[in-house]
C-alpha cells in the first residue's frame, strides 16, 4: 500500500503551539465508523459516550525531560535525546553532533535553568559514551546520581515535538506536557490523547459507571516519525516497552466475554493491547516489548472505541486510525476538522472513534 495515500494538507496555522488554558476545553470530532456521521462536541461531553460497565484504558506513561545539554571535555556541545532505558543507568540516545564522539568520551551537564536547584549543589551529571550505533545513536551510562530521574528533573529539558515551536522547557509544558495520571516514568513523547483529561472527567466517568484501568506504555521518539518508504510494507516501527497489570488484563477480558466496550485512550493503548491480545480478544498481563504496525486493513481484537488526537500525514498513528475507523471515512473526518478549524497534534483537539 502507498504511504502517499495517507498523505493530507494541512495548514501551518492548526498546528497548536501552545495548550489549551482548561485540559477539558478542547473541541472532539465525534465520527461513528458504522454509519460515517460525523457530530462535533466538546471533550467535556466524552464521558456522556460511555455506557454502565465499559471499561476505559489509559497510558499512565511518565514522560521525562528526555532533552540534555552538556559538554565534552574539550568544551565542545553535545545535545542528547534519550530514546529508551536498557538498564537503569543505560540508556540509548539520539547524539547530535554524533560524529565527533569517541566511546570513552565523558559528557557533563549543566542545571536547567528552571530545575528549582536547592542548595548545596549535587555532583553533576555525567554520561559515557559506551557504543556507537548507526543513524546518530549512541549508548551511554550515566554517573553522578543514585536516582537518574530525579537527576533528569534537574538537567533535562522536556522533549517536545519538533513542530512545536515556541521554545523548549517553559515551566507550563513541564505540567501541561504530561497527563494528569502519569505515573511511571519512562516515555519522552506525551500520549496525547490523555493530555485533555481532568479531575472532572474522572468524576463523570465514576458517575456513569464506566471502568477506568490503567497500562504503561513508554512512547518514544519514532511516534513523530513519518513513514519514509513508498511502500508502508517496508516501513520498519520503532520498539516500545509496555507493562499490562494484571487488573487491566481480567477488566479487559471480562469486557470482551460480556459483550462490553473496551475503549481505548489513544493509539499507544491500542498497540500495547493489540500486541498481547490472542484470536478472541483476550489479552495476557505482563511487561514486554512491540513493534506493532497497525494499519489498513487489520482486524481488531481489543479496541472497540478509540479516543485519539489528530495526526501527522503519512505516519503510522494515522495509518492506524484509519486502520480502526476506515480508511476514507478516517481522511474524510480529517478533511472535516481541517475545514472546521479543529486544533492538530499534541497540544491540539481530538476524536472519538466509536
């Protein structure tokens, strides 16, 4: 299948830049993939779309400041992404400039200018090069800390999507940039979808009688990455690591044995259910790792409603949405929102796939 037929003009000025003043006052695209109605509403009317004893599945992710500045010995800038931990001091990242590193080369970083530094100064954190790989990447160990992610809070720099322009690390999108229910860290891109719920939607949600359960699923930099190849059989997927507790898996599979919805909050849910899941839908507790590749046509065994953002053209989130709603009424529903003015990417509005 053409990559290209996934492609979409989208004009620069729907591209959000900065977040919404409420997390819950973002418009949503309503689009029922059976009839191909399309309804606009507000996120705030999500919760009223759910029935009694339907369960809801989140990304509980944490996302770090994946986004370091530090300097070689001789003084020169080195600018890492961290992309996934191997250990718990080893991760594997994005070096830029990567062709002046040597294995051995010891990086130093400075304090963020809005880490909140108490006094006395800790020891700085330090990186070594361990390995060089293709394509920019390098493993590094750190040193320094006996907690990196406290030590990242510190150093780091939230790693906010290249097409958010306005500046890196202002103090809102260390709040803003992350859901209201992260709790393990470990990601270096939001899930999206998740960035619009408050403490009122929990509420709702609760009143309804609607089941909310939990994953993690630690995103990483590729989810921004548009399919290159022609051909989207030739596209290779980034891997990510997941964890499916053991309630999450039992209220899922009992969903599916009732004849219950299982709604899905965003496509990283979507990939870390549909990797464990078997042919009847029923899914396995457990941590692992997916290179999942959703898209047209796919035959879904967990996900029956998907609540999501929109997406770049021609990359794999989009790819799976319209694997979910189909692939016209998907690119019909975009051509919708764009023609509605509707707020595009992370910080933007979103859609109800139901």
């Amino acid at each position: 299948m053409k990559t290209a037929n996934f492609d979409y003009a989208l004009p620069p000025e729907l591209i959000a830049q900065q977040p919404l003043p409420d997390r819950d006052g973002a418009r949503m695209l309503v689009l029922d993939r059976v009839g191909g109605g399309i309804h606009h509403k507000q996120f705030t009317a999500f919760p009223e779309h759910l029935r009694p004893g339907e369960v809801l599945v989140l990304n509980d992710t944490k996302v770090i400041p994946a986004r370091l500045i530090g300097r070689k010995p001789s003084g020169g800038e080195v600018k890492l992404l961290l992309v996934e931990a191997l250990s718990a001091s080893r991760w594997l990242a994005l070096a830029r400039p990567a062709k002046r590193l040597r294995e051995g080369t010891e990086i130093v970083f400075a304090e963020s200018p809005i880490s909140n530094l108490q006094s006395p100064k800790p020891e700085p954190l330090r990186a070594t090069v361990e390995a060089k790989r293709d394509g920019g990447e390098i493993v590094v160990r750190f040193t320094g800390t006996d907690d990196l992610f406290a030590a990242l809070q510190r150093v780091g720099h939230v790693p906010l999507p290249p097409y958010i322009r306005h500046g890196e690390d202002a103090p809102a999108d260390r709040e803003r940039y992350q859901t209201v229910f992260a709790r393990q860290p470990g990601a270096v891109a939001a899930p999206t979808a998740g960035l619009h719920f408050t403490a009122r939607t929990f509420e709702a949600l609760a009143r309804r009688g609607v089941l909310v359960h939990r994953l993690t699923l630690h995103v990483g930099p590729g989810t921004f990455k548009p399919v290159a190849t022609d051909e989207i059989e030739q596209h290779t997927m980034h891997i990510e690591r997941f964890d499916i507790p053991p309630d999450t898996a039992a209220a899922v599979n009992a969903a599916k044995r009732d004849g219950r919805r299982v709604v899905c909050v965003g496509t990283t849910t979507v990939r870390a259910l549909e990797s464990v899941a078997d042919a009847d839908g029923l899914v396995r507790a457990g941590a692992g790792e997916t290179d999942i590749f959703i898209y047209p046509p796919y035959s879904f065994r967990v996900a029956d409603a998907l609540l999501t953002n929109f997406h770049l053209p021609c990359s794999t989130l989009l790819m799976l949405v319209c694997a979910f709603a189909g692939q016209e009424p998907a690119l019909r529903a975009y051509a919708e929102a764009i023609r509605e003015r509707y707020r595009f990417y992370s910080y933007g509005d979103c859609m109800l796939i139901v």
